[in-house]
C-alpha cells in the first residue's frame, strides 16, 4: 500500500453529480453466494476496491471460477459447494471477507488457513470461531482468537444462537455456515443489523424465515437448501456516498447529488440523523434494483445543529460515526454519539481516532469508552481550523473524513497512508477533484 500522504485544502463549492462506488457488503456477499451456488450468477456495479477483491480471489481458492468481464461486470461459476485451497487465504484488510467467508467454509470438510493485513490480525475473531466452534467447527491458531487461524470444518450441527453484539457479520457467518448444517440454524439479534444477507440467500433460492419474537429480531434457515446461481444488480454504498454528501452540506454554496444509492433502511442511519441536524438533503428517483430500494441523494450546503444521537441507530450508521463526527464539527452545538463501542474494533479504533484526528484540527471532543461528543464550531466563533497531518493507521474512513473536513476549514489537512481509501473507495480523490475538491 502507498505510504505517501495525501492533502486536502479549503477551497470552493462542491457541485455535480457522481455515482457512488459499488456496495462493500453486497459485493463480498454477491462473491461468496455466487461461488457457493451451482452455476452461473453474473454480477453488475460490483465494488472492484481492494477489499472485495481479495474475496474474489478467496473465492477462487475455494474452486469456483470468478472472472472480470468488464468494468464492475463479473461471473463466478459455482460447484455447489468448497474445495480445499491449496494455500493460505489472505483476505486483506476485509473483516467482512474473512468472517463471512470463514463461516461459508465451515460447512466443507477442508483445512482453510485465513490471514490479513497488520490491521486485520489485530481483529477479534473469537467473535465467529465462538458460535462456528459449537456448531462443530475446528480452529487452530493464535491465542485470544486472532488470525492468523486454520479451520477444519465439516459435519456441522444446527445451532440457536442469540447474539452477544450488533453483528450482521457474525450472523450471516452462522446463516453460511448453517447451509451445511444438520439441523438448520436460528439467529437472534437483540437489534437489528443489515439484512443483506438474509435477502440475497433468497434471491439465490433460499427459505429465510424471519420474525420478531418480543422485540427480538429471529432468522430461521432451514437444513438441506443449497443455492441456485442468479444475478446481482449492486447498488451504491450509502457508506462511500456520505463523504460526497457530508462534503457538500458543510462547504459553503454546494449541491452535490449521488445517483444510485442503496437505501435499505438499516443502512440509512446518518441520513436519518443528518435531516435531524438540520441538512438540506432530499432524495429522488427512488426505485427498486434487485430487491433492494435505491435513489438519488442530493445535498445542499446547510446550517447543522448539534444532535444526540439514540444509541439503537448505531447498527444501522456504524460506519459512518467518522463522517457524521466532522459533519457535526461543522454543527452549531453538541453531538452526542452514544453506544458506539463496536466503532473500536473496525479496522482501527475508530473513536480514538476520531478523537484525535478531530482535536488536531482545532475541534473540541470529549471522548468515553462507548461515545464521542463533538463540540460544533458553528456561531461560536471559532471556525474549524483543520491545518494537522493526521494518522490514520491505514484506515480509509478515518482518511476519507478527516479529508472531507478539510475542504470547509480554515487550513489544509493531510493524511497518512492514503492509498488504503482503495479497500472501499477505489476513485475517491478523482470523484472529489470532479465536483470540485482541492485534493492532491
Ligand atoms: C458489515 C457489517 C458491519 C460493518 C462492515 C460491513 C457487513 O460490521 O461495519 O463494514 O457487510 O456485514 P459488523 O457486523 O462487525 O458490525
């Protein structure tokens, strides 16, 4: 990875139309669905960043054919099932890919060894191998469950796992696994977390039962369903379109629209929360892609005020705390993010970093175990100064915000190992030199 910097300076309005990159999560699920599947599934808009790549390449591995047909057009022909690979898995710096994928495997009778980047081997994994294990699965490797780890799956049990955090990566871990299970598997999820997967075993043929028992999210997946190939239509990533649309609504005299959005409303949080701030953001065309809702974002320049934000919003916002952080740098008054203790255990511990990168550019923050406040600048007379190099230990949200704060505060802001912005946002620096960023 590129370990030169990268700087962003204040400068004019943003104005244009873009299309946001792929979705990340539906283009790893689009991969490993498709390589479980029998046949052929052809999949369009698929993100082509670092991450997802990494899984095409797994999926490979695992002895499905995966090709590049052209620009975000891909085919990948399943056996019905995994081989074992002949060497180790590097999946990146994708939490997604390798927990997604270890559960997929699980069901096979292989030895898998999966392993990642600096960043991903500091993950916790204990939070898969736990329910995988008592499914029956085997895992060899590195004390307190971090990778690098060998597997050795097959002959699976069924399992009724309820699950300790808001992680729609650990359930749809247990619903992969649970297609090679006797028995079939029930998840329960206290709050609920991006459906993705539990939509697209169905678009593959799949029976999902899914209801709510007290409050209580509960998804069924019945023993012997295998999956037939299809095609897979990948909708925008909200995740990637909010530094674009944050952009916009903080930069004096900008009207940024974003086309093709997925708005599945477990993803739709910071939007949410941004109209509560006060944001000028509508949303057009909206229209269905492939069973999920998508539309056209445009925001507006806007005058923010500070929000608390409810603690049961954070699954459906996780990844966007960083930009809704420099969003609510730019507010009049105090932003409260409760609840967001899972931000600490992505690809860097996000809410310290957040802390920190925010108060080297002059904003005021407090920072607690599961929240961050951020302390507006607006009308209290002392504009957001920016003017800091940033560390981000390679993770790209925490480039892509702190770049985004930078184009509406008083000084340049410069971050460290840019080139990790490629695991989701491949095009970023382009896109935002297009709508008129000073970036470079
Ligand atoms: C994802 C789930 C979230 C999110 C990640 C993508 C997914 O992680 O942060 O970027 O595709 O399932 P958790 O499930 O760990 O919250």
């Amino acid at each position: 990875m590129a370990t030169e910097a990268l700087k962003a300076r204040p400068g004019g309005p943003l104005r244009g139309e873009v299309r946001a990159p792929g979705d990340k999560s539906i283009s790893h699920r689009s991969l490993i669905l498709g390589a479980l599947a029998r046949g052929e599934t052809r999949v369009s808009g698929l993100l082509e960043g670092d991450d997802v790549l990494r899984t095409a390449a797994a999926m490979r591995a695992f002895g499905a054919e995966v090709e590049r047909l052209g620009e975000g057009a891909w085919r990948v022909v399943g056996q019905g099932g995994f081989s074992e690979p002949a060497d180790v898995v590097d999946c990146g710096n994708a939490g997604t890919g390798v927990r997604l994928i270890m559960g997929a495997a699980a069901g096979f009778d292989l030895a898998a060894t999966f392993t990642g980047d600096g960043s991903l081997r500091k993950r916790p994994m204990g939070r898969v191998l736990e329910p995988l294990s008592q499914m029956g699965a085997r895992f060899l490797g590195r004390a307190g469950g971090r990778l690098p780890l060998t597997l050795k799956g097959g002959a699976l049990e069924g399992i009724d796992y309820r699950l300790p955090m808001a992680s729609a990566q650990v359930k749809s871990a247990v619903l992969l696994a649970g297609l090679n299970a006797k028995g079939g598997v029930t998840v329960r999820e206290p709050e609920p977390t991006r459906d993705h997967t539990e939509r697209m075993l169905r678009a593959f043929g799949a029976v999902v039962e899914v209801m709510d028992e007290d409050g209580v999210r509960v998804i069924r997946l019945a023993a012997g369903q295998s999956l037939m190939a299809t095609t897979i239509e990948v909708p925008g990533d909200p995740s990637s379109a909010a530094f674009p649309l944050v952009a916009a609504l903080v930069t004096p005299s900008s009207e940024v629209t974003v086309k093709g959005v997925l708005l599945n409303p477990l993803r739709t949080g910071l939007f949410e929360t941004l109209r509560e701030m006060g944001a000028d953001l509508t949303i057009s065309n909206e229209r269905d892609a492939g069973g999920e809702s998508v539309g056209d974002v445009t925001a507006r320049h806007s005058a923010l005020k500070g929000v608390e934000v409810p603690p049961e919003r954070a699954p459906s916002m996780i990844d966007e705390y960083p930009i809704l952080a420099v969003a609510a740098a730019f507010a009049e008054g105090r932003t409260v993010m409760r609840g967001i203790g899972e931000m600490r255990v992505k690809e860097s511990d996000r809410v310290a970093l957040m802390a920190a990168g925010l108060s080297a550019c002059g904003v005021g923050v407090e920072e607690e175990p599961e929240a961050l406040t951020v302390i507006g600048s607006a009308r209290a007379n002392h504009p957001v100064r920016g003017g800091a190099r940033v560390v981000t230990h390679g993770d790209h949200r925490i480039a892509m915000s702190h770049l985004v704060l930078a184009l509406a505060a008083q000084e340049a802001v410069e971050v460290d190992e840019p080139g990790m912005i490629a695991t989701s946002f491949p095009g970023f620096v382009e896109l935002m030199r297009g709508l008129g960023a000073d970036l470079g």
